[in-house]
C-alpha cells in the first residue's frame, strides 16, 4: 500500500477495533475505562496501538501493537490481522514506560555506559534532571526567536519537571540526582518551560525546557557536528542518539503516526496514551534504556527526528524493546523554539 492508502486502511480498522470492544464490552480506548479508573486498569484495557509500518520503496503495512497478551487482546488482533491480510506487522510489546533512571546511586551511575559525570561545557548526551527527579538525557540546546542571549536545555518533561508540582524557576541540575548531582554545586539551569500531561487526555509530546545560568559553556556540535534540520519520519530510516545510560546506540524506525501509545508515569500521571508516534528497534542491541530519556534522534546525516521518551519491554529484534520518540517538529513547535 502507498501511503495515502496505509493511512485509510488504519482509519478503517481503529474503526473495526472499536466495533469489536463495543460487542465485547470492553474499553474501546485507553481512557474510556470509566471515571473510577485507576493507572492499572488503563495499562491492562485491551486498546491496540495501530501505525504504519514501512515496507520499503514507498510502501506501507499496518503496525499492530498489543501490550499485554490477555485472551480478550489476543482475540482483537487475530480479527486485526485477519482483516488487514498481509500487509500486517504484528509485536507484543510488554508494559511501555517512560524512560528516565529508575534506580539511585550507585546503581544506576555503574549500570549507565554514557556520560554520567559532570561535563562542562554541557553537550547533548549527558546526564541531567530536575533536582527532584533521578537522570535522563540532554537532547539538544534550544532558541528562541527574539530572545538574544537566552539559551535552552531540551529535555523531556518527565525529566527536566518530572511532576505537575514543579515550577518554572526550580533548579535544574548536571549530572542528575541519580549520579550526583546536587544544588548549588552542578546547578546549570532551571526549569523554564514545559507541554502539560494531563491524567486522562490523550498527549502527542512529552517535552521541557531549561534555562542555562549565564556563564555554563556549551558544546552544541557533539557528537555528529550541530543539528539544527529537522524532517518528518517516513519509516526505515536508520537512526542514531547519544544517551546517558545506553551512550551511543544505532536503529531503525519500524512504524510512525503510532496511535494510542500507553506510556505508564508513576502515582501522580498514572497511564498516558500518545498519539502519532515514532517506533525506533535497536541494531546491535537495545536502542535505549532507562536514563536515556530526552535523547534527540536523529539519521545518519545528522538531521533530527525525534525525541526519545518511552521504551516497551520487549518487541525489539533479540528480546529487546521498542524505543517510542515524539516527532521533533511537534516539540519545537509545542514549545515554540528552534534547534541552536
């Protein structure tokens, strides 16, 4: 299928998965589980992610992507498949969660193969994080028009706020909590901006920004010279990022326009469901791990695609997971900011 023809074909069965869980009964989406619904009932409704997955020279087939294999889910994508013929790439991805450190020193510093020193001056790959939030990533330095002099951290939200209780002006600190950082000593910034999550509304980004002190030197050029072209993901493409936890991994995107992602967050978010996102399998190995959230990918040639978030448990070639990005044009332009 072309791709006006993936896309029609997609519509067609988010519609026909949704008539199923109508006659079964049972959630026909990540949020329609009732207003006494708790983060685990969300996890375990049996919704499936659908997006396009690329099948090289313009052609596409449908990704089909079920978290957990319940009997009502198993049957959903059997019916899924069967509707959708051949064209159909079908994995099982475990639980997908947000991927910043999940564990403190010094475990989570001697398990990371990245940067988890302090580094000055900063560059994108390092470790960083709100002061109350363990580590993740810093994608890439950020600017705004009309506003000369001012100099930004991109980083998701989860690791640069990593709560609704945060506030513009908390400090921002590098390495993160989780290898050492503390305030004042590694204060580089504080938190500036951010996309709001909301517990029950479907997102598209999860993405903040940091304010640099004066005086912290950068490095925008490590490590494949400055990124500052973005595109759009059209599936296949090889990819690459540098993180703190995973360093510098290699991949391939496997499905894009991904909808109805479910992310878990923790207590206070619970489970977020995203909408047209971009699916990244590891070559080699894994492609991310924990910490290594907030990385910038990009293609070989150094244009920007995205920014990693999310990672499922397995799915991946050799048992690995799946990695899951924003499109880096929807976070720019969510937080109204260009690549420096």
């Amino acid at each position: 299928m072309d791709l006006t023809q993936a896309r029609e074909t997609k519509a067609q069965l988010t519609d026909f998965a949704r008539d199923l869980a109508e006659r079964h009964g049972v959630p026909a989406s990540p949020y329609a589980v009732g207003d006494d619904a708790t983060p685990a009932d969300v996890v375990r409704a049996p919704t499936l992610s659908l997006g396009l997955a690329p099948h090289g020279d313009g052609e596409y087939g449908i990704a089909v992507r079920y978290r957990l294999g319940v009997p009502t889910a198993r049957s959903f994508v059997r019916r899924l498949a069967a509707e959708a013929g051949d064209a159909v790439d079908v994995r099982r991805t475990g639980r997908i969660r947000t991927l910043a450190a999940q564990v403190r020193p010094p475990v989570a510093t001697a398990r990371a193969l990245g940067e988890t020193d302090r580094v000055r001056p900063l560059r994108p790959g390092v470790s960083i994080a709100h002061v109350d939030v363990t580590a993740g990533t810093l994608g890439a330095f950020v600017a705004r028009t009309g506003e000369e002099g001012a100099r930004y951290v991109l980083s998701n939200f989860h690791v640069l706020a990593g709560s609704p209780s945060a506030r513009v002006g908390d400090v921002v600190v590098q390495p993160g909590p989780a290898d050492g950082g503390r305030a004042p000593a590694d204060r580089v910034g504080t938190l500036a901006q951010v996309v709001p999550l909301t517990p029950g509304e479907p997102a598209t980004v999860d993405a903040a920004l940091a304010l640099l002190d004066e005086g912290i030197e950068t490095d925008p050029t490590y490590p494949v010279g400055a990124v500052t072209t973005t595109a759009v993901a059209t599936g296949g493409e090889a990819v690459a990022k540098i993180g703190r936890t995973t360093a510098h991994t290699q991949g391939r995107v496997t499905a894009i326009e991904m909808d109805d992602v479910v992310v878990g967050y923790g207590d206070e978010l619970g489970a977020l469901s995203f909408d047209n996102q971009i699916e990244v399998e590891g070559v080699g190995g894994a492609f991310s791990r924990g910490g290594d959230s907030g990385s910038l990918v990009y293609r070989e040639d150094g244009v920007a695609l995205g920014l990693l978030f999310a990672g499922s448990e397995t799915g991946g070639a050799d048992g690995t997971g799946l990695t899951y990005c924003n499109p880096v044009d929807a976070v720019l332009e969510a937080l109204g900011v260009t690549l420096a």
